[in-house]
C-alpha cells in the first residue's frame, strides 16, 4: 500500500468550476452521467489530468462534447487518466456505473433498509464518479436524481430543488442546485421512503430556514429532542460566533447503516439514527445529551468546514478539532460546564493518551497516511480540540472570537491549513504565540513535572516547572511546548488568594487588571524548565494547578495526599476539585494493585471513605458533579500507569474498593436513591438528568453488595422505571452479578425491547462488556442471535466492541478474547474495512501486557496482517502496531 505524506502536498493542475450530476437510480445498476467544467489553474499548461474512480464502470468519456478514444486515457481500478487534455477550460463528461446495492462497505452511494444514501468523506466521492477527490476541488454542484416513484419518493441533494416533476414508467426526478462551492465529500444524494418532522428558525437578519428532519414513518415521533437540539444550535452559533445559517432549508436524514456518527454534507445532514432518535422511552439521558452535541456539531460544521475547508487531509484537525470545541462549548452553556468538562477530559484521558503512548500515536496534523478514514481519530477530534480551547485560554473570550472572525473574513470560501487559523488568532489579537505550533506537529502527551516551595521571609512562593515530550512513532526527540497553565493559591481556609504579580525569568509579571482582584493567573510555560515566583503571598498557600484542564498534558506535582484532600474539599475551581479525587483514587488503587500481586489484604484508606463522604453529603453541589467525583478512574486508566499492564489485579482492586465504598457508605446511599427517585414526568433538563446520575451511581454502589434488600431495591428500581436512563441502570446493576436474577431481568428486557434496534444494541452492549469470567462464549453466541448482523456497524460496535473494552475478557489469560477478535476482524473486513479498522485497533497497545498475553496478540496481529486480500484500512492498523 502507498503511503501518502503532507509534505509532498501539491497544488491541484486543474480546478472544477461548476459540476452537473445526473443519477438514474436503479434495483441492478445505477447510472451517473457527470459534466464538469475544468479550469486548468496555469492557462496553456496541458498536463494529463488524473481522476481519482474506484469500483466503477466506465462507459464512456468526453471532452468538449467530442467522446474520447481508448488511446486517449488510461483507466485502472483507482484512477482515470487523460493523457492530454486541451490547453484551456473545458467540458469533461463521463458515463458511468455502480452498484449500491452491493456496496456493504458504506461509502460512496449505498443502501441502508432499502434507501439509497451516500456518505463521501474523506474518500467515497470516488466510488459514485471520476473526479478528482481532494477536498481543495471546490465547485458548484447540480444535482438532478430520477428514480422509481412509489419506492423512492422523497429525492433530496445539496441546496435548493429547483425543479421535480413525474416521468414516464413509473419514475420520477427532482433537480437540486447548491449556491455555495463546494469539496465533493460534502455531496450527499438520498432517496427513499421518508417522513419528515418540519419546523422552522428565524435567522438574525431576519430570514425564515425551513427545517426537515427525515426517517422511516414509523421513527418519526422519536425525532422531536433533534429538532430541539438544531434550532438550539442555530441560536447559539448567531449568539456565540456571530454565525449565521446561509440557505432557507436545512435538510437531516436518518440512516441505520452509518460508519460514524454523521455527517455535515452541505444542507443535507445525514446521521446515524442512534443520533437522532430518542424517547424517554427508548434513550437514555447519556443518549440525549449525545443528540444534542451531535446536532450541534454538525451544524456548526456549516462553518467550520463548509464554508471554510480543509486544503488537504492532513488539516482535518482544522475543521474536526475546532467543531469539536464549538460542539463541548455549546453543550457546556446549555448544561453544565464543570460536569461537561469532566466528561470531555476523561475521554481525553481514557482515549487519546492511550493513542498517543501506543504505536498509532500521531501528531493533531498528521504527517502520513495510508488510509485517510483510519485518521478519524481522538488526536485529531479531542486533542485537536484541546489545542483550539488553549487559543481561548491564552486570548481570553473576546481574543478568541475576533480570531474566529478575523478566520472566517479571510478564508470564507476557500480550503486552508491549520497555520491559517493559527495567523488569524494571531493577527486578530497581536500576540507573539512562540512555538505554539508544535500542537500539530508533535506527537505524545507532554509530560509536566511541577515543585512549590514558599519563602517564608520574602512571601514568595516559587512554581518550577520542568517538561517532557515522549518519544513517539517517527519522532524520537522532541521540543519543549508552549502550555498554557491555568493556575490559582488557597489559603489556609480553602480560599482564593488574590494574584498580584509574579517574576518569570528575572522580570517582573504584573497580574492584576484594573481593580477587580485577580484569582487565576495563565502562566506561559514554553521551555524545559522554567520557574514563577509569586510575591506578595501572605502565607503558605495550597496550588490549584491546570485549573479546567487548561492544557492537554500529564501534570505531576509535589502536592502531598493532604494537599489533595483539601483541594477536593475546597477548591473554587470545581474541576480540580474533582481532579483532586481522581489523583487520590488512582494513587490508591495503584497500591492495592500492588497489594493484590504481592497476595497481601486490601485496605481502603478511611481518609478516602471520609472525602468521598463529604462530597457525597455537600447539599451545594450538582448532583451530577457528585455523581462524577464518587467515580472510580476507569480500569484502562489505572493500568496505562502501571510498568505491565495487568488487567486481573486492576478488576479486582476495583471490585474491592467499590464494595467496600458500598459497605461503608450504604445507608448514604439508599438516601440518595429515595431522595433522588421521582415519579414526575421525564424531563431532559440539566436539574433532572444530574437526579437520575446521583441516583443511578449510588444504585450501582448499592447492586455491588451481597445482601438481599438491597438486590430486591434494585429489582425494584428495574420493575418501577418509567424512563430508559433508569430502568437500563438498574439493569446494568443486576447484571454485574452471574446468576438467575441477571439472566431473568436480561430476558426480560430483550422480550420488551425486541422490535426496538437501537434498544437492542443496549442489550448487546451490556452483556459483551460484562466481566463475568468466561463471557466470551456468551458473545459468541450472541453473534448468532437473530437480531445481530455483522453488516450494521452499529450492531458491531455494540457486541464486538463492547467486548473489547472488558479488560478481563479481551484480555483474557488463554487467549479466547484475542482470538475472538482475529477472527472477526478478518470477517469484518470483507464486508466493511472502515469498521474493521476500527475493531482491529483493539489489539494495538499489546505490548503493554504481560508475555504470554504479548504473545498471544502479536500472533493474531501477525495472522490478520499476512491474509491474502486484506483492505488498506485494516493492513495500516495491524502492520503499524506490530512495529
Ligand atoms: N466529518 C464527518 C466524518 C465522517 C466520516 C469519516 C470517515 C468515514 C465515515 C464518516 N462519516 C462521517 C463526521 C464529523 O466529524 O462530523
Ligand atoms: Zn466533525
């Protein structure tokens, strides 16, 4: 396979002006006749012009009206080539045909429960049509579709329909013209038998959208919180960025085949419906909240994408990254931003560290690929949304938004690169950002070391801070960053000290603004060592460090277990509060871990129970901040700390802890499951969805114990939920525990759910992530269960995946888990490479394992890698993390 690098970018030999699609859908073939306007972007320069095509048939090709002869162009299965086209603009045209109803793998034209559908990015342009698929060819699009009248109905594309009428046979067409230029993986065409819920949003100027949200008949009443959720969206980009929505239709439709979670084409929306459909019913509220930043973010991407895109692929952290910070912003001001901030970094954490510690690591921007659609990744979305949040927390709020507009002034309409975004923040706010650029070139987590010490004569209190880059792929040395260190002193009390100034390298720094005293201070920190002295510190103070997380980065600092218990109590920032417990729950689990390989007896610390206590009865704070904070870092985490991986030993120190959290705190617990259950109507409102966190936390505390009432309470809480979020919870906490109540309430929730699919995944999910020993028999029998398919990714990523994020199955000590996946994978990747992929980077940190589970990995990785006929996307994965 070719590898494909950033630097050897080079601008395209032509540009596509206007192009003009015609499709006549059919039940065997589907025909595309295209006609494209082709501007050479030197005049007079003839050089042969390469179209990118990949599984089509071509039946023929003109230039300027005139059919081409075989001796004119090459094609192959992945390009089409015109040897020598005429100096000067000209017409290309090009007949050809597909199969979408063969195409299993989701990109490019398929079928999804009978419709027709596309999905372009990053590279499925090229397998509905020769073009060159590269997402600086921007043109603008007609689109006319014909098709079979009572199977297809409802004709959309891009833009604004512009004609339709019936046709002879049974068959009718719709024309759609888009105004705006356009890449071709913003083209989207469906087709099918679809309802629409309509409403509609005034713009600030004052102009009426129309908007239409499109699924089967029968889904159509489950669409109501996505309708919510866009005009919610359309507001908050006026109100926030000063963006405004550019078209009168803004169309989304709901497919239940989708590789991801959806896609942004141009007024035309497509989603998984896992992303659109919700009841109180059949969702839950992690399920809502998701609707709500999918929504948004795809929204936002009108934008930050559309409007302004990627010059080449290697930049998708420009578009990816910054929706991604305008999707968290927007779910942060309509929730809570504390808990969103919480849940946003411990994906960070959980995901992208790994990433970036293990063989796939990769800079924000990469610098190859072999597959594009394997760089869809959580460096690229969370990190490179971390990179976009550190612009705001060095500029502040309105710094940030003149950049933002400065980027949109300059760039509207065109495909540009990271650096441009990084000029106009720069340009807008007249700063000197130093080597801020290296968040896209460098690889790995920065690793910060931080050491306080206070003089007690001068009241100065020193921060010295020293840096590390690890090594990553390709990139064994590396330079010290520039991270912005959100920062604030408590004193003796628990309060804020007001900051005054402080001496960073011999000069004096001044920290106040006007007269309003200043708690949190943004220290610079761009070498490999570096120390700020604060003066005028009246007493020792307790550091509040990386306050909101203020950049992506391991902090290692001196603060003593004391220190951590009184941040916990007291800290005005509530993240580090929060921050404050996970460091101790790490540092304690981290000892029994130790315990527990050393056969010793476990023990949990009572200053622990004692903080956790005091958390769990603070009546002043959000119930789900509370739910968050008596969470235990997760099993992944607490083993990317440890020297060898050992999954047996974190399982059961968390067993351990969290039942002996149970025993200790159980009558906390039952109060908050009474004053917390509620028999009112479901709302979706921040107050409401923190109750049923709180609740379902301390259910699941609860469910750990051996004691009868309390698996009676929970049985109960199963039997009397009126609302997905509770009733699927307290299903989670039977199902924690092998035997006849587990297998009883999983029956019983499969034979009220059956004719629901996405509540079905749910229940795949549930029971392949269980750490009961030996489950992987289980999924395996679950792969033949009538309502599972290896074709729907969504099935897939429920029952496959979810298996694989159960440390003690996957990870099993005789292999099962391994070879489980290997098989799957090769399965997989017949049908479906992308999601494949996907399942095949469950092996990639393998060498973090003991040997025998090593070899047992490798030996899979080694088996998928030498398969004949192996897909690009699956081969880039496995050979890289055999490396
Ligand atoms: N921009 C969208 C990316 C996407 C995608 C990429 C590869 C393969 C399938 C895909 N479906 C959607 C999604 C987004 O980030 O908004
Ligand atoms: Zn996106």
């Amino acid at each position: 396979p070719k590898e494909i690098f950033l630097k050897d970018y080079r601008l395209p030999d032509y540009y596509f002006d206007t192009v003009d699609l015609r499709f006549s859908l059919g039940e065997e073939k589907t025909i595309v006749c295209a006609k494209i306007s082709v501007v050479p972007r030197v005049d007079g320069v003839a050089a042969p012009l390469a179209l990118d095509g990949v599984d089509l048939k071509l039946i023929l090709v003109k230039i300027n009206g005139v059919e081409l002869k075989e001796e004119d162009y090459d094609v192959d299965a992945r390009h089409l080539i015109l040897k020598g086209p005429p100096s000067g603009s000209f017409t290309l045209e090009t007949v050809t045909e597909i199969s979408p109803q063969h195409n299993t793998s989701l990109e490019g034209l398929y079928k999804s429960s009978g419709n027709f559908c596309t999905q372009c990015e990053a590279e499925g342009f090229r397998k509905i049509t020769y073009f060159q698929d590269r997402p600086d060819i921007m043109a603008k699009y007609t689109v006319r579709i014909e098709a079979d009248k009572s199977l297809y109905p409802v004709l959309l594309s891009n833009g604004n329909l512009i004609d339709q009428g019936d046709l002879e046979g049974g068959r009718h067409f719709a024309v759609w013209e888009d105004p705006f230029k356009k890449p071709c993986y913003l083209f989207a065409l469906v087709a099918g038998q679809l309802e629409s819920r309509d409403d509609t949003f005034i713009t600030c100027s004052g102009r009426k959208v129309v908007l239409r949200i499109w699924t089967p008949p029968q889904d159509l009443p489950k669409t109501l919180h996505a309708m919510y959720s866009l005009k919610a969206a359309m507001k908050w980009d006026e109100d926030v960025f000063g963006r405004e929505y550019d078209l009168d239709l803004f169309n989304i439709v709901v497919v239940p085949d989708f590789n991801l979670g959806a896609m942004e084409n141009k007024s035309l929306n497509i989603f998984n419906s896992k992303l659109i459909l919700a009841s109180p019913e059949t969702a839950s509220d992690a399920d809502y909240a998701a609707i709500l930043s999918c929504i948004g973010h795809e929204y936002f991407h009108n934008w930050t994408g559309n409007r302004v895109t990627c010059r080449d692929w290697f930049q998708l952290s420009l578009k990816e990254g910054l929706t991604i910070f305008r999707d968290q912003e927007f779910s942060s001001d309509l929730g809570s931003r504390t808990v969103k901030r919480i849940g946003d970094v411990s994906k960070l954490r959980i995901y992208q560290f790994s990433q970036d510690a293990g063989p796939m690591a990769h800079p924000v921007r990469p610098h190859s690929y072999i597959k594009m659609d394997n760089f869809y990744t959580v460096t690229v979305y969370q990190k490179g949304a971390e990179v976009v949040r550190m612009y705001k927390t060095l500029l502040g709020s309105e710094g940030f938004r003149k950049g933002t507009d400065l980027y949109f002034e300059r760039h509207d309409g065109q495909a540009v690169t990271c650096e441009d975004f990084f000029a106009a923040m720069r340009d807008a706010n007249n700063v000197d950002f130093a080597n801020f650029l290296l968040w896209y070139s460098q690889a790995g987590s920065p690793i910060v070391k931080v050491t306080s010490s206070y003089n007690v004569k001068a009241h100065t209190f020193s921060l010295k801070f020293s840096q590390t880059v690890p090594p990553t792929p390709g990139q064994p040395t590396k330079e010290p960053m520039f991270i912005p260190v959100a920062m604030g002193l408590l004193d003796s009390s628990g309060k804020d000290m007001p900051l005054s100034s402080f001496y960073q390298d011999g000069k004096l720094v001044s920290i106040t603004s006007g007269a309003q005293p200043v708690y949190t201070a943004v220290l610079r920190v761009t070498k490999a060592e570096e120390e700020f002295v604060f003066t005028d510190v009246a007493e020792k103070p307790i550091p509040s460090l990386l306050r909101g997380y203020s950049a992506p980065i391991h902090l290692h600092s001196d603060l003593t277990e004391n220190d951590l218990f009184f941040l916990l109590a007291h800290d005005s920032d509530e993240f580090n509060r929060w921050e404050a417990g996970q460091i101790l729950a790490r540092k304690l689990m981290l000892s029994q871990v130790v315990n527990f390989q050393k056969d010793n007896k476990l023990v949990l610390d009572p200053q622990f129970v004692h903080g956790i206590k005091c958390i769990l009865l603070d009546s002043s704070l959000d119930k789900e901040f509370i739910a968050q904070t008596i969470t235990l870092p997760g099993e992944g985490e607490i083993m990317d700390m440890m020297e060898v991986a050992d999954p047996d030993a974190v399982h059961a120190v968390q067993s351990f802890i969290t039942k002996q959290l149970a025993l200790e705190l159980k009558q906390e617990f039952i109060t908050l499951v009474k004053e917390n259950t509620s028999s009112e109507k479901y709302e979706v409102d921040h107050v409401n969805m923190a109750r049923r966190a709180l609740k379902n936390t301390a259910l699941g505390y609860l469910a750990s114990l051996e004691d009868e009432e309390m698996s009676e309470l929970v049985l109960n809480e199963y039997k009397s939920a009126t609302n997905m979020t509770d009733q699927f919870s307290a299903l989670a906490a039977i199902a924690q525990k092998p035997g006849k109540a587990r297998e009883d309430v999983l029956a019983d929730f499969y034979e009220k759910w059956q004719h629901d699919y996405l509540v079905v995944n749910k229940w795949f999910s549930l029971q392949s992530a269980s750490d009961i020993p030996g489950n992987v028999e289980n999924v395996k029998k679950l792969l033949n269960h009538p309502a599972f398919g290896l074709r729907n990714p969504n099935k897939v990523h429920s029952l496959i995946g979810g298996f694989c994020a159960s440390p003690v199955n996957f990870h099993a000590k005789d292999g099962s888990g391994y070879k489980f996946l290997g098989d799957l994978v090769l399965q997989l990747d017949k049908l479906n490479p992308q999601v494949a992929s996907r399942m095949v980077s469950a092996f990639s940190r393998w060498k973090r394992y003991d040997d025998t589970r090593q070899n047992l990995a490798k030996a899979q990785l080694e088996m998928i890698v030498c398969c004949n006929g192996l897909s690009e996307n699956v081969f880039e994965i496995a050979s890289k993390s055999l490396l």
